[in-house]
C-alpha cells in the first residue's frame, strides 16, 4: 500500500513536478518565484535549501518536463522513416497535448541564463532528431536533396510546431489545423521534389 502525504524524501525532482504544472499552463515568465513555492505545497525554506534561484527552478521543471514528457515524442520521431506520416501524427499529438517546451522556447528572450540554456539545448537536439528523420526519408524514397534544403526544412518544422501550438492554445478551430497541416504537406512535398 501506498504512504499518504508528502514523500519521505523531498528531492529537486519532487518539487520541479508539482511546479511544472502551473509553469506549463501560465508560462515560465508568467509565474513569480513566490506562486510557484506555493503551487508546489513545500516551505520556502525547503524550496530556497534545493534551489538557489528561481532560475534553477525553471531549469529543473524544464528538464523533468524533458525526461518524462519529451522523451515519448522524440522515441516516435526515431522510430518514423515517413516525413509525411510523421506530420499527420504530428498534429494529432498537438491537438490534444501543448507542449511546455514549445511555450517556453517562443518566450526564450523572456528567461534567464540556465532555463534558457537548457531550451537552447531541447531545441538543439530536436533538430538534430528532425534531419535525422528527414534524412532518413530522403534515403527511403530515393529523393535528391541537399544538405541545406534539408536545413531548411528542420526549420520550417520547427517553425510549424510552434504554430500549431498556439493554434492549440488559443483554441483554434479543427478547419484551422487543417489548412495548416495541408499547406506544411504541400510544402514539404515541394521542397522534397519527387514525392
């Protein structure tokens, strides 16, 4: 049987999941050191002994959110050889999960230096998985594509992702999801020549 209450053991982790929470529906920038002590249930005194600064704080919710949240869609990325596949399955997921990362990656210029450090370090590595996959898609169909288009092209996801994020929280109409999702396919296409 599970013990009632706090845990036994009060970790940077126990507290960066219950802050995650409001950070995540209000925004890193949105939220004051104080809110989240509080959202959090723990004393200040016990926030202030694991952090040094409100900045470590958002760090840590940045990667909690990282190992436990990102690490599902980045596995689904690297099992896709389908860029096209991959962009319907895309917008399924965006439509029913707004991502923490995202949110906090368009408000970057807002953070300061360790959680903007540590979306720079999210961002980086998604590009990463994104040629990856374009890759991975030229060479399944045969396509001809160069080094830079297929830069360009991690950009242009990136770029969407965001969007359809903000689609999702501002509580955009299934018709808008759709033009957006035909018009990255046509594009993608385009830039893929062959397809």
């Amino acid at each position: 049987m599970l013990a009632k209450g706090r845990p036994t053991k009060i970790t940077k982790n126990c507290i960066a999941s219950k802050c995650l929470e409001l950070y995540w529906h209000k925004g890193l920038h949105n939220v004051t050191y104080n809110e989240a002590i509080k959202h959090s249930n723990f004393s200040k005194p016990t926030v202030y002994n694991l952090f040094k600064s409100e900045d470590e704080l958002q760090a840590k919710t940045l990667e909690y959110y990282d190992k436990n949240h990102l690490i599902h869609f980045a596995n689904a990325i690297h099992n896709q050889d389908n860029l096209l596949d991959f962009i319907e399955s895309l917008f399924e997921f965006v439509k029913s999960n707004y991502c923490y990362f995202v949110i906090s990656n368009s408000n970057k210029y807002l953070l300061n230096k360790l959680s903007k450090s540590y979306v720079g370090k999210i961002e980086k590595r998604f590009k990463k998985t994104f040629y990856n996959l374009i890759t991975r898609h030229v060479k399944k169909f045969k396509l001809k594509a160069q080094e830079n288009e297929i830069s360009s092209l991690v950009i242009y996801l990136m770029h969407n992702i965001t969007l359809i994020n903000t689609l999702r929280l501002n509580k955009a109409d299934e018709k808008d999801f759709v033009i957006i999702k035909n018009a990255m396919i046509k594009n993608v296409k385009l830039s893929l020549s062959g397809l």
